[in-house]
C-alpha cells in the first residue's frame, strides 16, 4: 500500500494527481493550506486531508507528525506554487519587478519544498520505495528560456521562472544526498489552471500525466532528474 502526500493539492494539476493516484491504489493527503476548500476536494475525490501551508514551518511540522502518526509517506509530490500576475493577467517584466515580488514566490515555490522535505525526509526515510516529485517548470530551464527558437524564451518575468530554476537545484542537491530515494523534478506542460489565468493550452489532466508517471518511479528507476511527458529536458 502506497501513502501520497500532494502539497497545494485542493486544484488544479494537484487535484487530478490526487485523484489518478487514488484511482492507481495510492493512499493520497490532499495538502491544503485551507481546510474548507481542502475538505471540499478530498471528498470529491476520496482523499486524505492534511492543512499544510507550505509558507509555515507550524503547519508543515504538524502535517508531518499526522502522518507520521497514521503511518508514513511513501511518495511526496511538491505540488503547491504561485506565479506572480498583474490585474490584467500579465507578468510583470524584469524592470517591473522588486525584491519583495521575488520574495513571495520564493516563498512558496523554494523555500516551501525546502521546508517540506525538511520536515518529511525522516518519515521517507523509513520506506521501502521512496519517492519525490517536485513540480518545476520549462521555464526553469536556463537552456530553454535562453534560446530564441523556444517559446520559453518569449516569457518575461523574473520571479517564477528563477524559483523554478532553483527546484531544479534542489532536485539535484536532494537526490545526491539522498541516493535510496528517487527525486525527480517535472515540467507539466503549459496548462490552463487558476495560476496563469487559465491561459494555458493544455488540460490538467494532460498536465497531471507526468506527474503521475513519476510517482510510480521504480526503486531502479532515475532520480536527480527533469523529464516533461517526451522524456529529459535540458537543465
Ligand atoms: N499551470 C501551468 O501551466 C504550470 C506549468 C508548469 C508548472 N506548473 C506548476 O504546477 C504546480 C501546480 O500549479 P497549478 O497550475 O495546478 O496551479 P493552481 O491551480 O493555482 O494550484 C496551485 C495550488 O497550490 C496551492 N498553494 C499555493 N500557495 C500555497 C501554500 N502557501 N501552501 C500550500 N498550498 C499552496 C493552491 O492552494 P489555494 O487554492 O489555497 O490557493 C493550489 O492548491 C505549481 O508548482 C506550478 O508552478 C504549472
């Protein structure tokens, strides 16, 4: 029996994980950082909840010692994140942007992962199969954002595409600490969800199709990795 925790898992790609990974046998907390709208996706899907507000060491230590209590966690998903958009939709360019914007994605997009793997690397530890997922971005990827043929190159902000930069280093930092897990980070795909206005071209469930994949990553399996549904993507 496999135990999932998914942070920011109440919407959007979260969510339809949580319900390909329950529907696969997994047993899933939905990680919510508000109960009410928690509540209201875990019944719908036949999830766990957990109130887990990945910006509060509080919170983060006491969903870890209710999961620990019921138990354990085999594989945690590093779902929950924010992109910083202006009123009408638009990013804010490079000159627009101050250190404090910067802050608040780091906020929840870094030093959240930082603090829940914090708080859950001793409860992974005691699994057979552990695995981690963190949710990253292609516009994370220095490769992509810097070639003028790609579509990342068009995008113009600083604060989202530097914290999806640095996942990518944790992944990496993480899974050479870490050899017995696998640790992999993920580029979903550009997908319309309440972080991007619903701008994007894909659905969730397209997006949540690599997500689930490398759930299910075998003991033999990759880590310290970046895939997107065709396979590895260049850091
Ligand atoms: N959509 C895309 O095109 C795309 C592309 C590449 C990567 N991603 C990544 O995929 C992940 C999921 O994004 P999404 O598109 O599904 O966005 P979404 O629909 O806006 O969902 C984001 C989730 O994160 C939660 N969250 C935000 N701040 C949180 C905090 N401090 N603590 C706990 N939960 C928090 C939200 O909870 P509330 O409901 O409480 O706000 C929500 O459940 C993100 O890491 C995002 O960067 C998305």
């Amino acid at each position: 029996m496999t135990t999932t925790l998914i942070t920011g898992a109440n919407k959007g790609i979260g969510l339809e994980t949580a319900r390909r990974l329950i529907a696969a046998g997994h047993t899933v907390y939905i990680g919510a950082r508000d109960l009410e709208r928690g509540r209201r996706a875990a019944e719908q899907i036949g999830g766990r909840l957990v109130q887990l507000d990945v910006t509060d060491d509080a919170s983060v230590a006491a969903a870890a010692k209710t999961i620990e209590a019921d138990g354990g966690v085999d594989v945690l998903i590093n779902n929950a994140g924010i992109e910083t958009r202006g009123p009408d939709n638009n990013v804010p360019g490079a000159g627009e942007t101050t250190g404090e914007m910067i802050r608040e994605v780091f906020d929840t997009n870094v030093f959240g992962v930082v603090r829940v793997m914090h708080a859950f690397l001793p409860l992974l530890a005691r699994s057979t199969a552990p695995v981690v997922v963190n949710l990253g971005s292609g516009l994370g990827s220095l490769t992509a954002v810097s070639a003028p043929d790609s579509p990342a190159h068009a995008y113009p902000g600083l604060a989202y595409p530097t914290s999806k930069t640095a996942v990518n280093m944790l992944t990496v930092q993480y899974a050479k600490a870490f050899p017995a897990m696998r640790i992999n980070v993920v580029e979903p795909g550009y997908t319309a969800t309440d972080l991007n206005g619903h701008s994007g071209h894909q659905t969730v469930e397209q997006a949540a199709e690599i997500v689930v994949r490398m759930a299910q990553t075998p003991p033999d399996g990759p880590t310290g990795s970046y895939f997107d549904i065709s396979g590895p993507l260049p850091w």
